[in-house]
C-alpha cells in the first residue's frame, strides 16, 4: 500500500475537488469512443456522477482545511461555500444539457468533459491564495467556455458567440496578466495575503500607494469585470449568452461569475483591504453603470433569452452593491446572492432551453403566450424564477436583495442602495411582461408542448426548491456565508 507524506496528503484533500472533477473528465474522453451515438447521454449521467462525487470532496476538504501547495490555494470555509456554489451550478446545467443536445443533435462526451474541467478551473479560482494560480484557474475555465459557447457549430449566432467571448476574453485576460506584473513589480510577491503585508508597509513608509500598484489593481478590475460581465465591460455578453446553446448560458451566467466574484473578494477584500477608500469608488460606480445598463436595455427586449442576458447585467451590479459596502456582512451577503442567483439563473435558462424546441426558435416573448394552460407546472416553475429575479418575498432573491442592500445602509452607502432599489422597481416590468403572457394572452395554436425529460425535471425540481428554502429559511445558508466571510477577513 502506498504511504503518502502527511503533507502531500493534505494537499490532495485540499486540491480534492478539482482532482475528482478533472479525473471524471478524462474518464468521459476516454470512454467517449467507445460508445455509439445512441449512448452519449450515458456520459451526461457520468458526468452529473462526477460533480456529485465532487461534492463529497468538497466534504474531505472542509475536514483538513488550511493552505494547500506552498500557500497556493486556500481550503478555507470561504473556498468551500464557493466549491458547493459553483459545483452545483455545473451538475444543474449539466442535467439541463442531456435533452438538449439529443434535441440539435450534438450530444457529444467532450461537451460534459469540458464542463468539468471548467468547474474543476472554477474551484481554483474560488480558493487561489496567489494571483498566477488564479490565472491558470481562470484559464482553464475561460478556454473551456469559449468551446462550449461555440458547441452549435451550425448555428451562426453560436460560431458569433464563441469567437467574440474568445476575442475579448483574450484581451480581457492580458489586462488581468498586466495587472499581476505590476502587482508583482509594487510588492515583490503574488501571494495575496503577502500583497497586503507589502501594501501596508508601502503605506506607512510613504503614506499611500505607489502608482505601480494603482495600475496593477485596476487593471486587474478590468480583467475580472470583464469575467462577472459588469459595466462598463458587459458590451460582449448579451451577444455571447443570446448565441450559446442555451444550457450553456445556464453555466456561464452562474458558475464563471461566481468564482470570479470569490477572487475579486480575496484579492480586494485580503491583498487590497487597505487600500478601500481607493477601489470602493470603482466598484460603486460599476455597480450604477451595471444596474442601469442591464435593466434598462432589457425593457425594450423581445427574446426572452437576449432579456435574461441583459438581467444577468443587473443582478451583477446588486451584487457589487454587496461588494461596495466593504465589510464582513458585505461579503456574507456577496456570498447569500451567489448562492440564491444560481439557483435561479440556472432553472430560468433551463426552462428557456426547454421550450425553445429544435434550434432554438421559440425565444420570443410572443412564443410563451398561454403556457400557464398548456403547461402548468412549467410555467409554475418559470413564474418562481422570474419572481426570484425579481426579489419578490418567499424568495432566495428577495433576500439575497435585501441582505445585499442592508449590508450597504449599514456601511452607510444610501445613495447606491436608494439606485440599486429604484433599478429594482424598473427590473419588474420586463419580468411581469413574460408572466402575463403565460397565464394571459391566447395560446399559440401551433405549438405543441413536448415531454420534459426526466434529467430536465431533477434539475428544475432542485433549482425550485433551493429558490424557496433560501426565501423562506435562509438562516442555516446564511450562516454559513457568514462563517465564510470571517475566514476570508481573517486572513
């Protein structure tokens, strides 16, 4: 029996995650040729597999937590919150995908293995403790998204959506490179928690910040508002989640965002907490340019897909209302929305993917005309995800909003949550527009509901009852984020 160093073990349960989901993705590419045409959703089955048995490591990590690899990465309750997050968010979209990809017949088993490894790029971002580890996380999830929004090789909107997101993302991954160099030429270190020791003493002997430093962390900003699609860097991202195969909307308007709002948490939060006063304006004023830009560009949207994308815009910008507030309950509240947004960002998209049929020609507002008749429990389902976003109470986005908005009153930001509040009353017109067309106007005479596949019903079952439980007995996820904020403060 091999005998592994007491170290060497712990770095592997701290690194647990993203080994199972990495090894379960190899496991589909080799076994991919093997199966005919007529088994590749076997592979979807394996692959949900994987990010269950994925959960179970996030479970090995909490018990050893500490820092993995020379300070690499961090297996802290923060990484672990973040872990759960966006894992989750990878096993929904992929019961989401099986029936879809039959539907445009493109089920192939290096679709689910690239989204494995771009959660298993997700999980290091959410616990990098040094800024070029981050890099290859947001590498590895970047390069995986950029395939998966192109997968409709037939469509042209999808061939669009991969080459911009590729094209930008590009770009938006040398200011994040840029900005590390600086860092890196301010400090002396791209540990994260070192950055801060560096930047404290910088302070004291000078009085503030060097301007290297000022730089590396804006340009950073740039790099990873690009990744969370926050203004003014969301210019790509109604063209790239409209284009995408819909289940991979699911995914990038969920997990990439969320594992890149831990990273801007760690490095702002721990590497540049003393330097607040300088980025709490950048983000204040992303989040009204966010805010306004999301909810007002999809009023006028007629495709329920290209309205969801602009919405993604908004929930970013009450996100960084959170983020703003620059305190502990701000970064549980960052934590909370995360956790509510995925729920129901992914179970909206899924149901769009679902009732778009063949090639996605169903999209209109027009399309879902009498659904509430036609297809109760689905328009039920869509209704709960809707009003969700739109933060009506008994809802994980109500309180996600709510907690985000007390998190700033209390760092007293009135003027950004009175914004955020009136962008909110704004952001219902469009939501209420798709539930009146449900269970108000006539049914379209040539549609035809077609059967939802079991996978589909899992995942909207789970979606819809995580939207309720975080609305109605958020406390025990509260506390959790909670407990997850006090270990990123610590550090």
């Amino acid at each position: 029996m091999i005998q592994f160093p007491a170290e060497q073990l712990a770095n592997l349960h701290r690194l647990a995650p993203e080994l199972v989901l990495c090894f379960f993705g190899i496991l589909i590419m080799v076994a991919d040729p093997f199966l005919g045409p007529a088994k590749q959703r076997i592979l979807g089955w394996l692959a949900f597999v994987g990010t269950l048995v994925a959960l179970g490591a996030v479970r090995l990590m909490a018990l050893d937590q500490g820092m993995a690899y020379n300070n690499l990465i961090s297996a802290d309750a923060f990484s672990i919150f973040m872990h759960v997050v966006v894992i989750g968010s990878a096993a929904l979209a992929i019961l989401g995908s099986m029936q879809y990809l039959e539907q445009e017949g493109i089920q192939r088993g290096e679709y689910y293995a690239l989204v494995l490894f771009a959660s298993a790029g997700m999980g290091i971002l959410a616990g990098a403790n040094e800024l070029v580890t981050a890099f290859i996380g947001l590498e590895m999830s970047s390069i995986s998204t950029y395939i998966l929004a192109g997968f409709r090789r037939r469509a042209v909107k999808s061939n669009e959506a991969g080459l911009k997101y590729f094209i930008l993302g590009s770009f938006a991954t040398a200011f994040f490179l840029y900005g590390i160099a600086m860092v890196y030429g301010s400090t002396g270190t791209t540990r994260i928690d070192l950055v801060r020791d560096a930047l404290e003493k910088l302070i004291t002997a000078q009085g503030r910040l060097d301007s290297l430093s000022i730089v590396g962390l804006a340009l950073i900003f740039v790099g990873l508002g690009f990744k969370v699609v926050a203004a003014p860097f969301q210019i790509y991202g109604p063209d790239v989640y409209e284009g995408a195969p819909t289940p991979v909307t699911a995914l990038l308007a969920s997990g990439p965002k969320a594992a890149t709002f831990a990273l801007m948490l760690r490095i702002f939060y721990v590497g540049f907490g003393t330097a607040d006063g300088l980025w709490f304006w950048a983000i204040a004023i992303s989040a009204v340019l966010t805010l306004c830009i999301g909810n007002f560009a999809a009023l006028v949207q007629t495709n329920v897909k290209r309205m969801l994308a602009y919405s993604s815009i908004a929930h970013a910008g009450y996100i960084l209302v959170a983020f703003a507030a620059g305190t502990v309950y701000g970064v549980a509240a960052v934590l909370f929305y995360l956790a509510a947004y995925v729920l129901m960002k992914v179970g909206a998209f899924l149901v769009i993917a679902h009732l778009g049929q063949r090639d996605e020609q169903r999209l209109k507002i027009t399309d879902y005309a009498g659904l509430g008749t036609k297809q109760p429990v689905l328009a039920a389902c869509f209704t709960l995800f809707l009003f969700s976003l739109l933060g009506l109470p008994a809802t994980g986005g109500f309180l996600g909003k709510f907690f985000a908005f007390q998190a700033a009153l209390d760092s007293r930001i009135v003027w950004l949550v009175v914004i955020a509040a009136i962008n909110s009353v704004i952001g219902a017109y469009y939501y209420l527009r798709v539930i009146i067309a449900m269970y108000f106007w006539e049914p379209s005479k040539d549609y035809t509901p077609s059967k939802v596949a079991p996978a589909v019903v899992l995942a909207l079952t789970i979606a819809a009852i995580g939207t309720l439980y975080l609305g109605i007995l958020p406390s025990h996820v509260l506390d959790y984020a909670k407990a997850a904020a006090d270990s990123l403060t610590l550090h």
